[in-house]
C-alpha cells in the first residue's frame, strides 16, 4: 500500500513538472504549428545547467538564471534556424531534429557522458500519508504548480499575453490589428523553450542528469499534448498529471513499461475517437 | 413529374450547423434535358445544397435521388463514380501536375485505371479521351504549362474539363465563370450552353443576366428554403423573389 | 525531354557505379567500404519508404522504424527460433511488416498531417516498448544473434563472403528503386501525386483517397520492411534499439535531405550522411554537432534536397522556355 501512495505521489509530482515542459511545446505548436522536436532537449539541457549553476553558486540561483538562459537561447534558435524553415512543416521537424542532435553532443562534449546525481538543495522528509515523503520534491511540485498558474495569469492578464493568444486564435486577424506576429511568435518559441529548461531545473535533483534524458521526456510531453487536445492549454496539464498517476499507479502494481504502453494506447484512442482532446468542448 | 424526368430529385433535405440551419426541410426536382440554375441571395444554403448533394458535408435528414438511388450517406468519391460530377465555388486544380496530366488523372479515375507498373503515359485510350477534352474545352494551348501556374480563368476552365472527364450524366456547376475576364466569361458560357445539350447541368450563378440568358428553370432559395422554382420569365415577376434580392440583403456566408 | 532524359542517365550512371563498386573496391584495395555502402543501400530503403509517403503522397511518418523492425525481426525470429531458410526467413520478415503496416495503416491513414506523424509514431513507440520488454521473443536491447543460412547452398554462396553478400543487397535494392520508378509513373503513382496535391479535388474525379493513402502506406511498409530483413541478414542480428523513434526521425533526415519527391533522393541523403559518418566519426568523436548542423543548413538553403539542386539546375532552362511560351501565350490571349 505505501508503495503505491508513493507511486502514486511520484506521480503527481512528475506529472506538474511534465506538464510544465508540455506546456511550452504546446503554445509553440499552437502559434507556430512546428513540431519542436528537440523540446526535450531543451528539458536536459535545463537538468545540465542547473546541476553545473548549482555547483557554482547555489541551487536558488540556478532556479532564476536556467529559464532566464533558456529564454535567450530560444530566441537565438528561433531567429537562427525557425525562422528561415518555418513556410514547410516538415522542415522545421528536421531543422529540430538536427538542433537536438546538436544540443545532445553539445552536452556529451562539454558534460560528459556519464549520467550524475544532483543533491536535492531541501534535504529531509515529511511524513505524509504515513510515510516518510522528500520534502524537496513536495516542494518541487508546489513550484511546478505555480509556474503553471504564473504562466496562465499571464496569458489571460497581460499584453504580451493577450497578444499570443489573438494570435493563436486568428493569425491574419492579429496582423490586421497591428499586432507585431512575427515577434509574438518569436517570443513564444523563447518562452517555450524557457520553460522546458526550467522544468529540467525543478527535475535536476530528483532525476539523472545526462545528455540522453531528453529522448524519453520528448513522447511524455507529447503524449499530455495530444490527449490534452492540441491546442487545449488546460487539457495539456490535466493530460500531464492524469498519464504521469496513471502510469505511476500501473507501475505499483506491474513493470512500468507497460505503464508507458499503456498511456500509449489511451493516446492512440484519444487521436482516433477524440482528435481534439480528452477534454475538447469541456473548457470551450 | 415522375422519377423517370427528374436529374435530381431532393425530398425533406436539412443541414444543421450547430444553432444555424443552413438547409431547412427542402423539396426540389430537378428536371431533366433541360439547363437548371439555383439562384438566391448569399447565405440562401445554395453551394450547401451542393455540398449535401456531393457527400461532402453529411446531411442531417432527407433523402437525394438520383437515378433512383438515395445519394445521401455516401463519400464523395462514390457520388462522382456513379455520374455525378461537381465543380468548387472556390476553384482548385492538381497544382503540382500539368494540364494534361490533371486531365489524365480524372480519366483514369473516372475508368478504374490504377495498375502500379504500367507507364501512366501508355494507355491509348486514355489518351485520346485526353486529347478530345483538351480539345473540346480549349486547354489544348495550355496542355503541357504546370496547372499551379495558370490564370484563374483557366483553372475555372480545367475544373470543368476534369468534370467532364467522369463522362457525367448530371454536372452541378458553382460559379462558374466567376473571376473570369468578359472573353473568358462569353467563352464559358457558350460552352456551358453546347455541354448542356448532352448532359444535365445544375447552375449556380451571381451573374443574373448569365442566369437569365441560358436558363431554362430556375430555382430560388432564401435562408435555407426554396422559394420558388419558375421559368426566367415566371422568377422575373415574382414578387417574393424581388423582395429576397431588393429587400434587406442578409450577407450570412 | 532533354532534363528527363538526362536524369534517367544519372538513375542509370548510379545504379552501373553501384553494381561495379565490389569490383574498383577490390582493385583499390578498399574493401572496407564495400560494407559502408551495403549499410547506405540498405538504410536508404528505409529513407525511401518516407520519401514514398511524404513525396508523393504527403503524409510525414515519424514511425518507418516499427516496420523497419518488424522486417528485421522476422527474419531474426524466422532464422533463430523457428530454424527457416535464408530466403523464408527473409519473405516472413517482409510478410511480417507489410500485415503490420496494413493493420497500423488503417488506423493511421484516417488522420493526416500533424495527427498522422503522431499517430504513425505512438504506434513505433508502442511496439518499441513491447520489444524491449519481451525480452525472451526479442533480446530486448541487447538484441538476438545470430548465424546466416547459405544464400544458394548448391553454389556455395554465404554471406559471410562480403562480395556475394553485396550484391545480393545489391540487387535486392536495385529491383525496390525499379519497382518505386515503375509506381512513380504508373496510373497510381499518379493517384498518389493527386491526393498529394488536392485531396479534396482528388475525391471530387472519384479517388478513394482513404484507400490510395492506405495502398501508399502498405508499399511504404513494405520497402521499409525489406530494408530491415536485410539489415537484419547483414548484421547477423536483429535489436529492439533499430525500432526506437529516433531510427525513424533519422530516415525523414536522410529523405529530406537527399531530396523528397524524386526516386534517388533519399538514396543521396542517406549515402552522404553515412558517409559524413564513416569519415568524420574518426577524427571527431562529437561528429553529430556537424551532422546537425549539416542537416539544418541543406533543409535551409536547399529545401528541396541535394537532388532538388541538381534537378533545378537540369530543368532550369527547360522550365524558363516554357515559361516564356506560356507567358507569351497569355499576352496574345489577353489581346
């Protein structure tokens, strides 16, 4: 029993984070309607700086200055290589593919190869639903989850925000109003990126750190995209704590990768009976 | 009239869009041998008709007979093999191909030709059926230009050869002539008129001196029904008719 | 006809420089690299299975690897458990990814664009994960060797004689590129090109366009399959890793790359980025950088691939006549 109350709080936890990173690859599929194929990338790229950051000059400092890093290096990519392939669809899914091969061997060259371990920055437990739980990912989550809620505060509160979401409702609308689209959108692609790689820095401590991690968060953070509804913002993060219990759930009780194969399979129905999303005409 | 002179007999035919209901509850027959053309202010439910007819939009109830099979319920492309063919308000091609080979392609369709190692280019009927449509709609100039390169007015003019090419015993025309030049336009309708002879035509048009000149029955919708159906002299001096179009115009579409 | 015909004179230049390379190898004393291109010729099938799809049909597939790896296991599991022939074992490996891409194609092909690449790689990542964890069936990532049976017992032929074996891919290849060619200017080959172009169009002269995307998607699976029974024969093994979607982003690489839309493209895209490989791998252990970087500066400036260069700077004169009559044309039309 306390195995699967940790399973399933693990669960949670990832979930939050999860949903943080599916988030970004959401609203850049939503303005720019690229498949970012190195989003995950962008994730290890985040557990990589803030475990090197962290070495330096402190965990909390790494918590601000990773998304910080990653909004720049967004903007740098988008203006880079986005920009010029963006007319084709398919293109820019090699132009990404390209960019996380680079962003792979980037790590391996200067990190190395060997997977490391961070220490968590809050050491000791709290009991939780009688057992003893690791208060740093307890805080994890909370933080995830305010991210989260930063982030749709400023959708829904700020120009900035309104502006991305006219131009993901309405494109030509947009230009028409005078809204600047094509830096809408840039900013959006930074600030998707910035949250990939501030997800890998809540995630640092309680995951390996390696150049390989990316390849596995990639279809997760697809996978809550897909069954959120493309498009759905609210569905993703649902999409993303639901899959990440479930799996943790399944995992109590057999081996994970049928977890996986199952969120799989919900995700192939979802396509197939819902295209839209679990929860389509629910937040509409 | 009887099913043996109907074209196209349509019976309690509805499209509900969400709240708007686009086709209500619409009676029409079609009459067959002669030119038809629908008419009706924009948003009348007239390209829907269309579309409900053709099996790209599912009706929400009613029955579409043609030669005295229910239509409805079927894809678009079982319509089009049974002999219908229909022509978009929005004209598109095969714009990655040339005009002959869009040509060749509906008539391969059209014949069932779809063998995956014979050269495309070696089939001599096909061929021949190729080069008579060129001919017949005056694509010939233009036969081997890349269809994504021509003048509107010649896509239109494709559109209807790869129409033809389906040998259909109805044809439902949307606009035709619609961005063509006048030379264009003369040109079109001329056709239209000689085609008409062999094959039955369903018309929609804007251009009412078009409509008024070639027609011989005309169909009025207005808001989803059908307001009347008449001669061009009868629809002339209707009243109800001169209110849909004098009246306030409702610019729904 | 000048371009086409000087194009079918580089398709034939490629195929007899293929054919002789066994040969000029040997007399240089290069043959090492006799396997390097036995590798090129059998991924390039796998490259030339999203070309199929995403060049003439329009349908990007991220998941080639599930059948990739379904040809590579069957033959494995054909030759290893049940104790087949080389050619059964290499029939029941194309059986095997074709039924599979029949089944998956269904599915697949009721969605398209953005919904069809997921969907086509939920499916790889499904069967990814069952492979890994059968473990007993599949060797899981460690994967299943082993040994070949005789090509031709009576003549002796193995292929463990690096020749025999080369022109056996050889000529299994050649005759998949004869047969794309065929499909290409075939009366489907021109389906697929319509549904491609303007699907609703294609409905509207009576294309059954669920079908022919159906039809397109079972062939893909087909060469796709036929390149892992061969990978599969050329290494002696066979591991569920070849099925991981990565495997397939790789293909769409080497397809764009060399160029979609034309029949030696992802050939031309999968040689030069193994042999980017083969090359740099040695001087430079983190040669991937250049490889990505490679792969984004062609997709930028030559979004039409390697072969998309050479066959506008063919076509080019051609088109710019034609151009001109049309042109010409219209202005007399318009007078």
């Amino acid at each position: 029993m306390d195995l699967v109350i940790a399973l399933t709080i693990n669960g949670l936890v990832w979930g939050l984070i999860v949903a943080l990173i599916a988030l970004g690859l959401s609203i850049i599929f939503g303005l720019l309607d690229i498949i970012n194929v190195a989003h995950g990338d962008f994730f290890m790229v985040g557990t990589v700086l803030a475990l090197v950051i962290a070495g330096t000059t402190g965990f909390w400092i790494a918590l601000v200055l990773v998304p910080l890093l990653g909004l720049a290096m967004g903007l740098v990519v988008e203006r880079l290589i986005i920009r010029p392939t963006i007319s084709a669809a398919s293109l820019t899914i090699v132009t990404t593919f390209g960019l996380s091969m680079i962003l792979q061997e980037t790590v391996r060259a200067t990190f190395g190869a060997q997977p490391r371990r961070m220490a968590a920055p809050i050491q000791g437990t709290i009991p939780l639903f009688g057992l003893e739980y690791d208060v740093y990912r307890l805080f994890a989550a909370a933080f995830a989850a305010l991210c989260i809620v930063a982030f749709f505060l400023f959708l829904s509160r700020t120009t900035l925000g309104t502006w991305i979401r006219a131009v993901r409702q309405d494109r030509e609308t947009a230009t028409a109003l005078g809204i600047p689209v094509v830096r809408v959108c840039a900013f959006t692609f930074g600030l998707g990126t910035a949250m990939a790689l501030l997800g890998g820095a809540i995630a640092a401590p309680i995951t390996t750190v390696e150049f390989r991690t990316g390849v596995d968060i990639l279809p997760v953070s697809f996978m809550a995209v897909v069954i959120g509804g493309l498009g759905n913002l609210k569905g993703t993060v649902a999409a993303a704590v639901l899959l990440a219990v479930l799996e943790g759930l399944i995992s109590s009780f057999a081996d994970p990768t049928l977890a996986r194969i199952t969120s799989l399979a919900v995700m192939c129905m979802v396509l197939l009976v819902k295209p839209r999303g679990l929860f389509a005409g629910a937040t509409r | 009239m009887t099913g043996m002179d109907t074209a196209l007999s349509i019976k309690g035919l509805t499209k509900r869009f969400g709240g708007l209901t686009a086709v209500d509850n619409i009676d029409i027959q079609f009459p067959k041998g002669i030119l038809n053309a629908v008419i009706g202010p924009n948003g009348a439910g007239k390209t829907t008709l269309f579309n409900l007819v053709t099996g790209m939009v599912p009706a929400t109830s009613g029955r579409v007979m043609f030669e005295g099979n229910d239509l409805i319920g079927r894809a678009p492309h079982e319509i089009v093999s049974r002999g219908l063919s229909r022509t978009l308000q929005i004209k598109s091609v095969f714009g990655g191909m040339s005009v002959m080979d869009n040509i060749r392609i509906a008539v391969f369709a059209h014949e069932g030709i779809s063998s995956p190692f014979r050269p495309a280019r070696g089939y001599r009927a096909a061929n021949d059926r190729v080069e008579h449509i060129l001919e017949d709609t005056g694509l010939d100039r233009l036969a081997s230009s890349s269809a994504g390169a021509l003048s509107y007015g010649d896509v239109a003019l494709l559109e209807i050869a790869l129409a033809l090419a389906n040998k259909p015993r109805l044809l439902l025309l949307d606009e035709p002539i619609c961005g063509m030049s006048p030379s264009e336009t003369e040109r079109t309708v001329e056709r239209i008129v000689r085609l008409a002879e062999t094959t039955d035509i369903i018309l929609i048009e804007h251009d009412m001196e078009v409509v008024f000149a070639i027609a011989d029955l005309i169909t009025v919708m207005a808001q989803g029904q059908l307001l009347m159906q008449g001669t061009p002299n009868e629809v002339a001096g209707d009243s109800g008719v001169q209110e849909v179009y004098l009246g306030t115009p409702e610019d729904m579409e | 006809m000048t371009a086409q015909r000087l194009k079918w004179l580089g398709v034939a230049a490629v195929a007899a420089g293929l054919g002789l390379a066994p040969v000029l190898l040997k007399f240089f004393g290069g043959l090492f690299w006799i396997n390097v291109i036995a590798e090129i010729l059998i991924w390039s099938l796998l490259a030339a299975s999203v070309n199929l799809l995403l060049g003439y049909v329009g349908l990007l597939s991220f998941g080639q690897a599930l059948y990739f790896g379904f040809g590579m296991y069957g033959v494995a599991i054909g030759i290893s458990q049940f104790g087949l022939g080389l050619w059964p074992a290499f029939f029941l490996g194309i059986a095997a990814a074709t039924a599979m891409a029949a089944v998956a194609g269904a599915i697949a092909v009721r969605l398209t664009w953005h919904y069809f690449a997921i969907i086509t790689v939920v499916f790889s990542l499904i069967f990814y994960f069952v492979a890994m964890s059968a473990k007993s069936i599949t060797g899981g990532d460690d994967g299943l060797s082993f040994s070949a049976p005789p090509l031709w017992k009576a003549a002796g032929w193995l292929l463990t004689d690096r020749t025999v074996q080369y022109y056996f891919i050889y000529l299994v290849c050649a005759a998949c590129f004869t047969g794309m060619a065929f499909l290409i200017a075939s009366p489907l080959g021109m389906r697929f090109n319509a549904v491609r172009d303007n699907e609703q169009r294609a409905s509207l002269i009576g294309i059954n366009v669920y079908y022919t995307r159906w039809i397109a998607f079972v062939i893909s699976g087909l060469l796709a399959g036929v390149g892992g029974a061969l990978f599969a024969l050329f290494g002696r093994y066979a591991s569920a890793s070849y099925m991981f979607y990565h495997v397939s982003g790789e293909a769409v690489v080497w397809a764009i790359v060399g160029g979609i839309g034309s029949l030696l493209g992802p050939l031309v895209g999968t040689a030069l980025l193994i042999l980017f490989r083969e090359l740099v791998s040695g001087l430079w252990e983190n040669y991937l950088i250049a490889v990505g970087a490679f792969v984004i500066l062609v997709v930028m400036f030559a979004p039409r691939g390697i072969v998309g260069i050479f066959s506008d700077l063919v076509e080019g004169r051609d088109r710019r006549k034609a151009d001109a009559r049309a042109a010409l044309r219209n202005l007399a039309e318009a007078e």
